[in-house]
C-alpha cells in the first residue's frame, strides 16, 4: 500500500474529516465567513469538534522570512490547537525510534529532498494523535509547499482558511539580510531598521531592529545563505513554487490575502481583526 493511501485510510473513519459548512457558504468572502463563524462558535461556548465547525484547519503560506512561524504560533496559542510545522516534524522523527527514522537520515544525510509521501505520512500520523488526544484542530505551517502537496492534503483533510502572508518585497528583503544569530547563545535578532515610504495607497512601513543585548554584540554572525542575491534566489523559487498553491486555494474560495503592514506591534492586531477573532490581551487591558 502507497504511502498516500494509507494517509487517506489514516483519515477515513476519523472524526477529521467531518465539518460543518454552512458558515462557509458566503459569497463575497467565504474564508473570512468560516472564521467568523467559528469564532462565534466558541463564543457561544458550543465546543464539540467537527459537529459545530467549531474545528480550526488553517493553513500558513508566506514567503520565507515573512514571519509565518511567528503569527502561526502566536494563533495557535490564542485557539488553543498545536502550530504544526512539517520541519519540527521531520526532526522529530529523525531523533524518535521510529523505524521511519533510518530511511530518513538516509535521505537527509545525502541531502536529498524528503518526499510529499513522507512528509503527508508524519503528517496524518502527527494529526491521529492529536485527534486522538482530543485537539480540536491545527495551524499548519510550512506545508502544503508545492501544487501536488495541496492535491494530496485536499484528499484526507478538510481545510478551512489558508492565511497568506504578504510583506512588501523591499521590506522582506531588508529583513532576511538584517538576521543575525548570536554565536555564542544562539539568540536571533536583526539588525535592519525597515524605514520604508509609502507610495500607492500603502502607508509608510516602520519595522525597528531586534538589537542583541550587549554581550552578544561581538558574536553576531550572519547565515552564509541571507546574502541580497541568495535571497532573492530563494524568494523567486519560492514563488514559483507556490504561486499555484495560493491559486489552488483561491479558486475554492479558501485564501485570506494579508498584507502585514508593519512589525508583529502593528500587524498582530490587525490579523486578529481579519480573522474576526477578539484580542483577549486587548480586553483585559480595556477592562484594567
Ligand atoms: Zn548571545
């Protein structure tokens, strides 16, 4: 049996597959439809997984560098589902016992590219335990990357919303070549101090540096790789790569565009806000 099928076996029977589509049935936007509802689901306190469309099956796409893990994490942490990232997911099971694990240092160690059967085969595996533990869902991070990646995830799992993170391009750029890890602690910062003008309707963008303390100062290094040309290489195969991913997703009226319009202080609330989703920090500051 293919690694796929038994993926799509994994999800036959399980409660995974089931929802609740009568929120995503709004024309104009159907995925913020779906959020809305399903954060008034939990509002209303009606939790029962997959019954109420209460389940959260997001989705993260967005340029390396665009800060995806940060705003999928922080999401994850609000709704209370695990931010999944299919590279933790590979690590995981390079350091278990699984006897998947031989086959893929064999290809990691080689340098190979791990394959779409195996990352859906983690996948599924990671997503029966959380079923089974009772998650009510899951922000993914870092996967579906490619078109036949989409196809696949398509067939045993019902998606809801794929966010799309955007950051204007000179911004990105500046980012990825302002990253500097401390040698010594292994502390990231960055050390570019985004002062960008507006110009066609987008407002200025400010986004300050993340300056090391002191006693990292002398042990800054910069990654081989966050060279302007390097990066540049990265975002073009990146696009190229899933610019079809965002139309697939698109064209079944699942994809959320966001343009980040600063650093995490401005863009954090303003997410919140397009996903309909209620700042609890917010709250607790207004009723302080
Ligand atoms: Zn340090």
């Amino acid at each position: 049996m293919s690694a796929m099928s038994r993926a799509i076996r994994a999800f036959g029977g399980g409660g995974a597959s089931r929802r609740n589509l009568s929120v995503a049935a709004s024309k104009e936007a159907p995925a913020l439809a779906a959020a809305a509802g399903l954060v008034a689901g939990r509002k209303a306190g009606r939790r029962d997984p997959g019954e109420d469309g209460s389940r959260v099956q997001w989705v993260f796409l967005g340029c390396p560098g665009v800060g995806k893990g940060t705003y999928a994490g922080r999401l994850s942490r609000l709704l209370g589902v695990p931010h999944i990232a299919t590279g933790d997911l590979v690590r995981d099971a390079l350091a278990s016992q699984d006897p998947l694990s031989k086959q893929l240092a064999e290809i990691v160690n080689h340098g190979k590219l791990v394959s779409d059967e195996i990352i859906i085969n983690l996948l599924s595996k990671r997503l029966e335990e959380g079923e089974e533990k009772g998650e009510l869902g899951f922000i993914l991070d870092g996967f579906p990357r490619t078109i036949r990646q989409a196809e696949i995830l398509e067939g045993v799992m019902d998606i809801d919303l794929v966010i799309n993170l955007k950051l204007r391009e000179e911004a990105l750029l500046a980012k990825c070549i302002g990253r500097r890890k401390c040698s010594q602690c292994g502390g990231n910062f960055n050390v570019a101090s985004i002062d960008i003008e507006g110009e066609n309707g987008a407002p200025r963008m400010y986004m300050p540096p993340l300056l090391p303390p002191p006693q990292c100062e002398s042990k800054l290094i910069t990654r081989a790789d966050d060279t302007e040309e390097v990066v540049k290489e990265r975002l073009r195969v990146y696009h190229d790569l899933c610019e079809p991913v965002e139309d697939f997703y698109r064209a079944r009226g699942k994809l959320l565009e966001f343009n980040l319009p600063g650093g995490i202080p401005e863009s954090w609330p303003k997410l919140l806000q397009a996903l309909n989703i209620e700042d609890p920090d917010n709250k607790r500051s207004a009723a302080a």
